[in-house]
C-alpha cells in the first residue's frame, strides 16, 4: 500500500485547508484538488504497477499533489495539447491513453481536472461536512441553548443534577464550554454526552464547536 497525503494545507490564501473541523466550506464555484482531483488520481492511476511511490511506472507517482506536480510535465497549462497531464488522458491511441489498458476517464471527469487547471491547479481542499452545513454565525440562543435543553438538561438540571453539573443558562454552559469539557463529552467516541444517547452528528458538533471557539458568547 501507499500512503496517501492527509489533506493539504493551502499556502495560497484561496482555497483554505481542511479546517480540522473548523469548517472551511466548500465553494461550489471552485474545484478542489484534496476532494475531487487527487481521489480521482489514486482511485484510476495509482493501483499496483502503476503510477505510486513503489513502482512509479515512467517515474510518474500521482498519490499527492507535490508528486504530480513534480513528475508529470507542465500540468498548469491550459493550451490543453501541452499540458502532458490533459494530454495522455485525452490521447486518442489507446495504447498512449491513460489510464493503461482500462476505459478513458469520462468527459465529465476531464472537464473537472480541466477546469482545476484553470482555476491554478492550486494544492487546495476544503471541508466536505462543512459544506452542507452552515457552522458561520452559530448563536447561542437560537442554537446551543435549545440544543442543551432538548439533548441534556433532563439530567443536567434541577436541584441534583446529574454529575454535579447544571446546564441551565448561558453561563453554566459557558463554564463547560471553556474548560474543554463540553466539546470533548460530546465527541469521545466512549461515554459520550448525552449519556446513554445518540451521539449528537458531526454538523451539530461542528456548529458547537464553531460556537466555543467564538469564545462561547451569550448571544
Ligand atoms: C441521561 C442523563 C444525561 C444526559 C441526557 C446528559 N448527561 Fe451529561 N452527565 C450525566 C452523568 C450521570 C454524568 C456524570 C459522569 C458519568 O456518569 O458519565 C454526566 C457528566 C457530564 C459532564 C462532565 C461533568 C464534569 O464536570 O466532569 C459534562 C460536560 C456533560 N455531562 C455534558 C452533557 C451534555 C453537553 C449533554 C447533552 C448533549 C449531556 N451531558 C447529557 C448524565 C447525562
């Protein structure tokens, strides 16, 4: 097996990396090489005796950006004709035409590395969760406080709360929110909050998380 790349960090201010969570939403508008090339490369040119770290047939290695950009010539192009990448997917000889001995990629596919060429053939990626989910402007009382009161103020309220914490109010949560506890409960992936419940899913975490790292405002 290879290894592949983690998702990489954007260096050129326009694409923004992973977020680790912190949701760099996914632009419809601009194609991402982290989310939509590379998967594309590894899944149709990287098998074995192909183009990976191990045998790189023709000294060609598409299992990260840097190793494209650095084994396969003038992939920025866009008179389409010299740029080797666009070339040897589109070469009509099927004994020229990548990927070797299988079906060319469709027009659909070539359109899509086409068009993250010319957009810069940046080394760009962005958070898919984050894309269908909205974690900008996460306010504590149309979204956290409901949250609390539907999922933990059953047992995190009241005169004996359960584990001697009350979720009650913004600044009992805030407490919560501040010392780590709050986003590290409800997201261990054992004895998690809410107790004995579903786990809360990734974009309410992320929303939450948002939230937090806003200072945990009461607004
Ligand atoms: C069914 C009851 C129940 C629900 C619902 C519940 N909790 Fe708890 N919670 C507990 C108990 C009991 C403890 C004490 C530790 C333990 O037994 O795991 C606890 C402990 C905690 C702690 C740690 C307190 C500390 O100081 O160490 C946090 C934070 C917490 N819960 C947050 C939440 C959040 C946030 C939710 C909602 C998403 C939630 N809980 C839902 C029962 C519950």
């Amino acid at each position: 097996m290879f290894n592949v790349d983690p998702i990489p960090t954007d260096t050129t201010g326009t694409g923004g990396n992973n977020g680790g969570g912190s949701g760099v939403l996914c632009d419809a508008d601009t194609t991402y090489f982290a989310n939509q090339i590379l998967p594309m490369l590894i899944s149709n040119c990287t098998e074995s005796g192909c183009h990976n770290a191990q045998d790189h047939e023709e000294g060609v290695v598409l299992t990260s950006y840097q190793s494209l950009m650095s084994t396969v010539e003038h992939v920025t192009r866009t008179d389409w004709d010299n740029n080797d990448l666009i070339e040897v997917l589109t070469e009509d000889d099927p004994d020229k035409r990548m990927p070797y001995g299988k079906p060319p990629l469709s027009q659909t596919q070539i359109d899509l590395i086409k068009r993250w060429v010319q957009q810069g053939a940046l080394n760009n990626g962005c958070n898919e969760n984050a894309g269908q989910c909205d974690v900008t402007n996460v306010k504590f009382s149309t979204f956290v406080q409901p949250l609390i009161q539907a999922r933990c103020q059953g047992c995190h309220s009241g005169s004996a709360p359960q584990g001697g914490l009350n979720l009650v109010g913004h600044a009992n949560v805030k407490t919560v929110a501040d010392n780590g506890k709050l986003y590290d409960l409800v997201t261990r992936t054992t004895n998690w909050m809410p107790k004995g419940g579903q786990k809360l899913d990734d974009c309410t975490t992320m929303k939450l998380k948002a939230w937090i790292d806003a200072g945990a405002p009461n607004n």
